[in-house]
C-alpha cells in the first residue's frame, strides 16, 4: 500500500505484536516505551498481564494505565505501521465505562484542593532586612 493513496493504514491481518500495536495506535510515542510499560505491568490483555511479543486479534480487550488514567480499550483493527491519528484512532473503541471514569477522575483532580510548598518557610531576620531593603523601608 502507498502512502497517501488515501487508503487506511489498518492491515488487516491474523495478528499483530501487543507493542506494535500500541505504537500504531499511538499511545506511546516509541516501541520501546511500549515495551516498557509493557514490562511494568501497566498493560494486560483479556484481563492477563503479557509479554511484549504477545499476538493481539481482533476484538482482544486491552487495559492500560496512562499516568493517572486508566484506558480500556476494544481492538477494531489492526496495524504494525504508524500512520496519522485520525487513522490511529480507527484501531480501537474505548468502553462507555472507562469514559465516563476517566472523565470523573479527571474532574477530581482538576478540583483536588492545590498542595501548597512551604518553601523554606519563615524569613530569617536577615531575609527579613533585604525584604525591607527592596520595599525601600
């Protein structure tokens, strides 16, 4: 297939690498940070951890943690080559539940009261003189 014929990049074929796969739908930048999460446990298949290596089909549910977020995900098509996001984004259907918890937690965090820094806290008698020095008192 060329590039740019207009044609989906999705190929359909038996089975597609678990790392590969993530990297094509572009949810991780590289290969090799796919396999990292991978490794950290942060991505299972059909409710199983896995190996990088582990064959993906159509259909396959695939749970993954994104920092504070957690995806999952239903295998619609498959592709071991990186293409546009719009194509990416042909590859998979997020479940109606991990919407919606994905969006409450969001919320949460947005309004999560702010961790205020102490810093270093009070001003030492001499911060305090340089503070008045530079407001001209």
């Amino acid at each position: 297939m060329k590039r740019g014929s207009g044609e989906s990049l999705a190929v359909e074929t038996r089975a597609v690498r678990v790392d590969k796969w993530l990297w094509a739908a572009r949810f991780y930048k590289s290969r090799a940070l796919a396999v990292e999460a991978i490794a950290g446990g942060k991505i299972e298949v059909n409710g199983e951890r896995v190996k990088p290596s582990r064959d993906l089909k159509v259909g396959d549910s695939v749970q993954l943690r994104l920092g504070p977020y957690e995806h999952i995900v239903i295998v619609r098509a498959l592709s071991d080559r990186r293409g546009p996001a719009t194509q990416a984004a042909l590859l998979y259907t997020e479940t109606e539940a991990s919407v919606s918890a994905r969006e409450k937690h969001a919320w949460i965090l947005k309004h999560a009261a702010p961790v205020m820094d102490s810093g270093s806290g009070k001003p030492t008698k001499k911060d305090r003189r340089e503070i008045d020095k530079r407001r001209g008192r």
